[in-house]
C-alpha cells in the first residue's frame, strides 16, 4: 500500500497539536508538512516544517501537493482584536489553503468548523462558521469533510477564562448531557483530532459534516 502525505495547518493549536503527533506516529504517512508561522521546536523524520507568510501562501504552493489537508485554524476576539482579523484566521486562511490544495492536487480536505456553525446567524462566531464551511463547500473538492465539535477540552498552553468556567460545569454536569443533549456534551481536543485521522483512512466518505456526537463515535 503506498504511503500518503499529508499537510497540516494550525499544528500549535489545541487540535492540530494533537493530530500532528497522530499523524508523525502513523504508518499511513510517509511526509507530514506543517505550515507555521514560529518554528514548532520539535523534530521527527517525517516533520517537514514550513514557515509561511499566510498572507502570501501562494508563494509556497509546491508544499500543497499532498494527498490529505488537515486544516485546525481558528483564534479568539482576544488574541485577534478585531472582527476582520478573526475572520482573516478562521476563514480567509482555511479556504486559501484549500485552494491551492486542490490545485496542486490535494485528495481529502478535513476541516474544523463548529457545532453552531450558521451563515444566516445574526451572531458573528456562528456566522463566521457557517460561511467558513460554505465556502469549503464550494472548492468543490471531491471529498471534504467538516468537523463540528463542541466545547473543546483539553490544555491549549494559555488561560481562556470563559473556557475554563464552561469546561467545570460540563465536567460536573456531564450526566446531563445524554440522549438529545448529547451532542452539547464538552469533547477534548483529542478526540476531536483522532476523528479527523480515521476519516482520513476512510475511503469513498464524499463530503460530511460530522457533528460532535458523531466525531466521539469515529475517534473510537
């Protein structure tokens, strides 16, 4: 069976941190470029790491030519101080990269979106979502595949204090979120990225949206 490549952006988030692990211990991949704008301070035969100007991606084109894009972008209000440079992170970037992939190539577009994702929203996180996945939706890859997880768990190496409150009260209130609540239950970020590899070892799945409940049953 030949060994595939894969590319991977947002490999210092929550998320990517954890898939690019997966995707460096897998036997499924042979190379795994990281597009970054820091140096990650890691080494591994497989990590081809990429410092880009994202603003420019299409100066780096011949790293796109891959089998599988992994896309685990996203920020906070916080750390973007405007609207229009979250929606630069969130959206822009993403759809860029799936761009050019798809030009050079690419197979498998996997993407992380959010449950409440809804581009007649009224608010700008789900409606920022929402058109973030239209937009995918329209690359027209030949499979492509959105991941809509809940509130994320895990250690993303800064304090967000809203997240911390809402990650307590989901972890003591978890008995709550069964059956039709469900899929509200919080997911760690782990789980989340162990999805993302088993869709793409999947063969023939089109183009998916996972909600959060099934991503917990694909990571298994």
């Amino acid at each position: 069976m030949e060994e595939k490549t894969a590319l991977i952006a947002g490999a210092t988030g929550l998320i990517g941190n954890e898939l690019l692990h997966i995707l460096l211990e897998s036997s499924e991949y042979k190379e795994v470029y990281a597009l970054v704008r820091n140096p990650l301070k890691m080494k591994h035969p497989k990590l081809k790491e990429v410092m880009v100007d994202f603003e420019r991606l299409n100066e780096f084109k011949q790293y796109f030519a891959v089998n599988d894009v992994f896309v685990c972008l996203g920020t906070t209000i916080k750390k973007a101080k405007t609207q229009e440079a979250m929606y630069k992170i969130d959206v822009d970037y993403p759809v860029e990269i799936g761009r050019i992939a798809q030009e050079a190539g690419a197979r498998h577009y996997l993407v992380v979106s959010s449950m409440n994702a809804d581009r007649k929203s009224k608010l700008f996180y789900p409606r920022m979502k929402g058109e973030l996945e239209e937009k995918v939706r329209q690359l027209n890859f030949e499979q492509h595949s959105i991941f809509r997880p809940s509130l994320l768990l895990g250690n993303r190496g800064e304090f967000r204090l809203g997240e911390e409150i809402a990650a307590v009260l989901f972890k003591c209130l978890k008995f709550i979120f069964t059956g039709p609540l469900q899929k509200y239950r919080a997911i760690e970020g782990k789980t989340v990225a162990k999805a993302m590899y088993n869709v793409a070892q999947e063969k023939e799945q089109g183009k998916v949206v996972y909600t959060s409940e099934e991503i917990e049953k694909i990571a298994k």
